[in-house]
C-alpha cells in the first residue's frame, strides 16, 4: 500500500514538473482534479504534500516565526 502510494506521488511530481515547466501553475484544486481523474487516491493531504516541494509554490507557504 505504501510502495502505491509513493508511485502514485511520484506520477503526481512528473505531471506538475511537466506543467511548471511551461509556466502554467496549477492550483492545489486542479492538482487534486487530475490525481482523482488518473485514479491515484492520493488525499488533499498528500497533494499539498508534493506540492510544496516544488520551488513554485514557495512563497505560498506559511512562514514560521522563529522564536527570539
């Protein structure tokens, strides 16, 4: 079950790269869309997961305060 969900994420990075490298970056909505569509079963979790390594998505990350 876990090799599965791994290829499943692995496919989800190969479709992200192939669309940022065109500049179009999809929202975490349309990332979700298509892994139900390609029948990965990959949760909202795990989707945002993949997203955030992804040097696009960068700056939409919450910045964490460091403490002083």
């Amino acid at each position: 079950m876990k090799a599965e969900k791994e290829e499943a994420k692995k496919q989800l990075e190969v479709w992200l790269e192939s669309r940022l490298r065109y500049n179009d970056v999809p929202r975490l909505r349309e990332a979700k869309e298509w892994a139900a569509q390609q029948k990965l079963f990959l949760s909202l979790k795990d989707v945002r997961e993949v997203m955030r390594l992804q040097d696009a998505y960068m700056m939409n990350m919450p910045q964490q305060l460091m403490p002083r």
